[in-house]
C-alpha cells in the first residue's frame, strides 16, 4: 500500500497543475502565489509574461522571522505581501492556490491579502 503522505502530495500536484492550466499572471494582473512547507509560509507576486517575480515575502526574512507556519502567521505574511505589492503599484491579482484547498492558512492568507487593499 502506498505512503498516504505521498499520495496526498501527488494529488496537490496534479491539482497545482490544473490550475496553472488556467491561471496566467499578465502585466496588467499578475498571479499572487503562495507556497507551504512545514517550517515556512513563501508568497510571491509573479508576471508570467515576462517570467519575472515582482515581489516576494517568506517567513524566513528577518521582518517576519517570528511569523509560524500557521493561521496567524499565513494573515500576517498576507498583510506584509498586499503592504509590498502596493508599494510597487500592484493593486489587482489573479491568486494561485497551489493546489491547496482552500480552507485553513490558505484562506487566512487570501482574506488578509484582501483586507490590505489587493483585488482578486
């Protein structure tokens, strides 16, 4: 019988793939994605036309050092993103999942992203 973790990481990738069927980053609205390890949160902002990343933000940066990989510190990886997307004259986004459902740190991420003024 098969490993149920590595079952359950195939199928995030067969459905990341999916997704990236349909989602493109242009210019004019680039993708927001985001990524989840055990110990780390890693979003970035990426125009996929160019295939150039134009912001990122990680729990692994000194600003958010103290950041977990949990609820709270997926809403607070979300505020500084939105906070550094602005910045750059990022105000709309197509977000990218990553083949994660959408419940728990993914959805914390999405709505503090979305109470910091990003659209999507």
């Amino acid at each position: 019988m098969p490993n149920p973790s590595k079952r359950r990481r195939e199928r995030r990738h067969r459905i990341h793939a999916r997704i990236r069927q349909r989602v493109r980053g242009e210019n004019g609205k680039p993708r927001l994605c985001v990524a989840f390890t055990g110990k780390h949160i890693y979003a970035q902002v990426i125009d996929d036309t160019a295939g150039k990343t134009l912001t990122a933000v990680a729990t692994t940066q000194a600003a958010l050092k103290g950041a977990k990989p949990n609820i709270a510190g997926a809403a607070k990886l979300g505020q500084a993103l939105a906070a550094k997307a602005s910045g750059k004259g990022i105000t709309s986004v197509v977000f990218d999942r990553g083949g994660f459902l959408y419940q728990g740190k993914v959805k914390a991420f999405a709505e503090a992203v979305r109470q910091a003024g990003l659209k999507f």
